[in-house]
C-alpha cells in the first residue's frame, strides 16, 4: 500500500509541473504571432493612407497626435512623423490656438454621443488649419471616438472645402445673375408689349370700322387686318401676363373653387372654335360638386389654354373631353384625340415659345405661351400639372390641386 500509495504521489506531483511547450510558446508560434501582427500594422497602415481624407488620430485626454495618414501630411505641406506629437490645436491658424482648443473641446463634447461634423467655429466663422508654409485652408471635421483596452483615442477626419467653397461661390454668382437676367427679360417683355398696345389697339379699332364701311374686296382686306390684330394682340397679352407671373413673388388669393363650374365656363367660351371644326367637346363629371382651393380666375385661364390648345392640335371630327373629379386631390383634366407628341418632347412643352413646329412655315399658330402661363399659375396655386401622350394618339393634360381647408366655410365661386 506504502509503495502504491507513493507511486501514486509521484505522479501527482509530475501533473502539477506544467510541461513546458504547454506554457511558453514555441518558436514558430511566436514567429507566426509576430507575422500576423505585422500584416495587421501593415494593412492598418495601407488604409490610412489610402483614405483621400486627412485623418489624424489623438489622445482623447491630452489631445496629442498620435497618428496621421499621408493625406493629412499633404494638407498641411509637412510629412506624417512631422505631425505626430503635436496638440490637435496646433494644426489651425498660429497666434489662434486658444480659440481652437476651446472648439476642440467641444467637438470633443459632441463627438461622445456620435460622430459630430462642423465646419464652422462657434462665432460662425469657418474652421482653418494652418499648412508649415503660412497657408490656411478650409476644412470640414468629422470628429469620432474609438474605445481601447487602456485608453480612448479621438479620430478627426479634415476634409479640404476649398474647392467647394469656391463651387458654391460660382454657384451663387451664377443664380444671382440668372436671376437678374431673367428680370432684365421680363422688364424689356413688359415695356416692349405695353408699347405695342397703344398702335395695336387703334389698328384694331379702325380696322373694324372700316368692315362695317366698305364691301367687296376692300371689306375682305380690313377684316384680314382686323383678325391679324386681334391676333397680334392676344400676343402680346399673354407676354404681358406671363412677364408678371414670372416676376410675382406672392402666391395668388386662394378659396374653395367649382371645378364643375370652371368646366362648364371654358367649355361655353371655346364651343364654337370646336364647331368650326366638327370637334366633340364634352365634360365628364360626377354629380356632386368637385372643389379645389385655388383662385376662380386663375383656373379659368389654365382651362381656357388648356382646352384653346387641345382643340387647336385635334384634327377635324375629333373628340376633347374635359373631366372633374376628386380623389386625394382636385383633379381637372383635358384630353383629347390630337395629333399627340413624342414622349421624349414633353418635358419641353412648357418652356415659353415652344411650339410642336417652328419657323415661318410651321403648321399651327400662336406664340407657345399657353402653357408656360399654365405652369406659372399653378406655381402660384401651389398645384401641378402631368402629361401624357402619345404620337398619333392625343394629350392628356392633368392638372392636380389641393382639396379645399375643411374649416374654410367659403361658398363654392
């Protein structure tokens, strides 16, 4: 029993001793750990600086630069081992560094609920770094923590804004001469028709006397003359309309409109225009009255160049349908059996003085304006209109609205 039980101890006690492969590492181990690790520095290395932003990496406590990319070397014309040890606020303008400690701190602040972005200092004023030669840049930073084991580390991604500050200044310039361009337009349009009026008005006039005076061919003369300035005049009022529409900075007077009645209006005003060409002009609505907030006297013009239009480009013996109904919107629509258009010239047709043909020798007249003021005024009303066509086929025009204000108690106009 002596002698088993002493076996026994034995190699109890050889179990206790750890073999020695089975606590230190082999060689290979370590080399293979080694390896692995300098793959890992390298690929960490090689995103870093494959990142086309400038990424510096900092103490979060201290604010020291622990690391930076060859992005963040080149924005601020030094190298990366030039940049590693300095304060976060030593990158920005020289004689500054209070103001931007201050900001760093509360990028700081931010940046522990989530990645922060600024690109202005807390004055509004915007964020600079400093390159080693004197020169200041632009930037937009994106500040985020990164939790180790022993310690937390703040990661500011700087994005260069030069050229996009210099963008937007184009940008702007650009708008704003637009925008005086298009007044300049408009302005010369209103003075160019206003002066136009006055003769127009007086051709118009005696012309039509003369009609009613003479016979025969000189009759058929005054009343060319008569047509052509009625013509001419239409003209220069839809210039003059569309000029003030473009210029309008207010929306237009809004209250529950009829639809149906806005229907029944611009059908009566173009019913012999559809005679003389044997075109079926019919309304298709529902029994109860469909209701819009809009302005009566601006959907009566939307309607009548609506309609003027959709009879102008059906052929003789066609069909114009006009229809009223709601569904989430007020919905007005035309649509009739007309020559129609290719879809791709759709988007085109509400550019003033687009006309399906052009040149002195184009098939249908008029001055391509309907639709623009179409456009305008439904800005205004704060609706909108779709088309559909199809070449051979006809046009359908849509026009949406809003549904009138449940508490507005205005009666139908």
């Amino acid at each position: 029993m002596t002698l088993l039980g002493a076996t026994a101890s034995k190699q109890d006690k050889e179990e206790d001793i750890p073999s020695p492969s089975a606590s230190v590492p082999s060689a290979s181990k370590r080399s293979r750990e080694r390896a692995s690790g300098e793959r890992f520095r390298k690929t960490y290395r090689a995103l870093l600086d494959c990142a086309p932003d400038a990424i510096f990496i900092a103490d979060s406590e201290s604010g020291r630069i622990l690391e930076a990319n060859r992005a963040a070397a080149a924005l601020l014309d030094t190298s990366v081992d030039d940049i590693v040890g300095r304060h976060q606020s030593e990158l920005h303008p020289s004689g500054e560094e209070d103001k931007y400690q201050a900001h760093f701190e509360g990028h700081k602040e931010a940046a522990e609920a989530g990645p922060a972005t600024q690109s202005t200092l807390h004055n509004g004023s915007p964020i600079y770094v400093e390159t080693d030669n004197g020169r200041r840049v632009p930037v937009e930073i994106n500040a985020s923590f990164v939790d180790l084991k022993d310690t937390t580390l703040f990661v500011g991604v700087f994005r260069d804004i030069a050229e996009r500050n210099r963008r937007e200044r184009e940008l702007k310039a650009a708008k704003q001469e637009a925008e005086e361009a298009s007044q300049l337009k408009s302005n010369l349009l209103a003075n160019v028709s206003h002066e136009i009026r006055t003769p127009l008005t007086s051709i118009i006039g005696f012309s039509k006397i003369l009609t009613q005076m003479l016979e025969g061919e000189p009759e058929d003369h005054a009343e060319t003359i008569y047509r052509a300035g009625q013509h001419l005049m239409k003209t220069v009022q839809s210039i003059l309309e569309l000029s003030k529409l473009e210029s309008s900075v207010e929306g237009l007077e809004r209250r529950t409109v009829s639809l149906n009645q806005v229907a029944e209006w611009a059908v009566e005003l173009l019913e012999i225009q559809a005679e003389e060409k044997n075109i079926a002009l019919k309304i298709q609505a529902p029994d109860g009255s469909v209701e819009a907030s809009a302005n009566r006297e601006a959907l009566n013009r939307i309607a009548e160049n609506l309609l003027e239009n959709a009879i102008k480009f059906t052929p003789n013996g066609g069909r114009v349908t006009v229809r009223v109904r709601a569904e989430d919107e007020a919905l007005f629509e035309v649509e009739d059996t007309g020559i129609g258009m290719d879809p791709e010239t759709v988007s085109d047709m509400f550019e003033a003085f687009r006309q399906g043909s052009d040149g002195p020798d184009r098939e249908y007249e008029g001055s391509g304006l309907g639709l623009s003021i179409v456009r305008e005024l439904l800005h205004l009303l704060e609706g909108e209109v779709e088309v559909e066509s199809r070449k051979g086929e006809g046009t359908r025009f849509t026009v949406r609205l809003p549904l009138p204000d449940p508490i507005d108690g205005s009666s139908p106009s």
